[in-house]
C-alpha cells in the first residue's frame, strides 16, 4: 500500500515538474535572413547566453535555413565564427530542404555544420519539447 | 477503493502529459514585415511543414497584421499563394486593428483569408495555450 | 486517509494546471533591429495587447538589445512613447552587454528605462517561465 502512495506521488510530482525540470537550458535560434550583419548578432547572441548562463548550463541549437542559409556555405563571411561556435559547444544546422531549393550539397557547407532535413521542422518541434526560440 | 486509485492515476497522468498530449503539432506563424520575399518564405515555411509533418498532423495558423497586412490584400503578389495555402488547411488570418489603422475594408482583403480582432493578442494567445511560434 | 487522498489529488491537480494558473497573460518583446519603423510597431503591438487584453491583464517586458538599444536612447525619435509605455504600465529594459560593447552609458539611455545583464538570457528565461514571445 505504501508503495502504491509512493508512486503515485513520485507520478504526480513528476507531472508538476515536466516543465520546469530541465536542468540545462535549451534554446533554439533561428537564422533566415541574407544579412551578415543578422549572422554576427545570433553568434553573438548565443555567445552572450554561453556567457550569462555558463556554457555548461546551456544548449543553443542554430538552424540556418531559407535566405539564411548563406551563413553556413564554407565560403561564408562567418565561417571561422561558425567554426568556433561549434568547437564552444554549440550546434549548428543546415536545412536540406533548402539546400535541395537551392543546388547545395554537404561540399558547399562549413564541415562544422550538422543537417536537419526541415529548418522549420526543427525549430517547431525543438519549441515543443521545451526549448526557448530566439530569433536575431 | 480501486477506482479511486486509478482515478489519480489518470489524474497523475494527465498532468505528467498536459504540455505532450496534442496529437497535432501547432505552429502559429507572424507576418508582420511589408516584404513579399517574408511572404514566398512563409508560405514555403508552412508547406515544408505541411510536407514534413504531414498535412493532417499539423495545424497552421498565419496572422498578417501592421506592415504585414499587404500579403492578404487581394491585389497582393502572393495572392493566389494565400488561396492555396488555405484550400490546403492552413488558417489564413488578417489582423482588424491593423486594417481600422490602414482603413482597408475586407472588400480590399483576400477572400480566402479570416479576421482576428487584434493580431499581437491572436499571436500571443495561440503560443500560450501551446503552439509554437514562427516568425519568418 | 482522506487527507493523503486529498492531497495527492491537490498535487495531481498542480501538476496538471501548472503551464495554465498564471492569471495574466505575460509577453516579452524583442526589439534588436536598428529600425525606428520596428521601434514604432513594437510600442504599437505593446499597445495592442494593452487594449485587446485590458492593461491589467497582461504583464509586458519590452527588450532592447544589438542594433535595438537605439530605441533607449535619450535622443531616440521614439523616447517619449517610450516613456509613455513605462508609464502605462510596461516594463522596457535595455541590455547592459550591448550598452558595454557600444561604449554607452546610463547617462546616454531613457531615465524610464531598466536594465538587465544580458538582453538574450533575459527573453529567453521569460520565455522559460511562461512569458509568450514576440519578435516585431
């Protein structure tokens, strides 16, 4: 009997706290414009959250996609930023759906890049498992 | 006494699950920019979402308002774009504020679209009772 | 034993109303574009939510950050409806790593504004905590 008390409050503290107990946080943030400018402010961005919150404490997920794109081709403006992004912890995700829209292959991408098939996919799904969604 | 039991179960569990139980993805989608090339790319972003998720499995919902009033206006260039985005499921929605501000009239707004009294309060509400938010 | 019964279904109940028992909707808006337009729209939208949601409703944080922090100048053509939003109730915040990078001061930005350390961590604790997200 006891036991059966026990997990039913395990479940139910389980169930107050699914939201609130990640202990990393966890953000997507979403690069879909042409502009260098926007590419060097999200960068900068999830620099700054590394920063605030320790990069130990947070998982940023950048997914570049549609005019965005850009950000992730090797000869990029940002390359060398995308590089130390990745090396500091961070993800960063190409979208092959634009890459298909747009004749890229992998060769054309910063080897630091990962792949998502959808950006929007990604960054919807990301949301609603708990992550926070930044866009520069 | 067992159904009593099995009553907090369920109970236990439908909290664990409030924030997962949707068996559809739901993406409310801003348009607020007086730019037809945000107005291709959020049309594209919401049928890659259709194409990903599948259509059945994932309800949009696109809110023009301010400067982003002019992708519903019937003469718009997206026009015909509009109307197969909403013959394909999606909901189509343009902010009144914004056209009491602008003095247009829904003689002036594409039929297949639909009014929402305020589009920030629309957007706002949507992501509140759990949809992601996707701002092109 | 009906006291236990009573509070497992109190904490069942916590767990399951969680996401939803705030009583006032909660926004925080981004403003990072170095765009008097944007800084327009953003007031504007603040307002919107304002009046579509009663002013008593609805907490608003308004975020300035990157090429935003304009908006907080002194001298920025929007300082006085900033000041007129502070009033209303708003809360307008301008990020202090922008204002470091930009060699600005406090003396450079709007009395009616605050301050946070980082525009980024602040839009995306809020959002962590329940608050929606807009990005004008």
């Amino acid at each position: 009997m006891k036991r059966v008390f026990a997990a039913l409050i395990v479940t139910a503290l389980l169930g107050a706290g699914a939201a609130q107990a990640q202990t990393k946080t966890r953000v997507v943030m979403q690069v879909s414009d042409a502009d260098s400018g926007k590419w060097n402010l999200a960068l900068g961005n999830a620099r700054n959250l590394q920063k605030g919150l320790g990069a130990a404490n947070v998982d940023i997920e950048i997914v570049a996609y549609g005019p965005g794109i850009g950000m992730l081709k090797s000869d990029s403006s940002v390359a060398a930023n995308v590089r130390e992004a990745v090396a500091s912890g961070m993800t960063v995700n190409a979208c092959e759906n634009t890459m298909a829209a747009l004749k890229l292959s992998k060769a054309d991408i910063n080897p630091a890049a990962g792949y998502v098939p959808s950006g929007v996919v990604e960054i919807v799904q990301k949301q609603q498992s708990g992550y926070a969604y930044l866009r520069p």
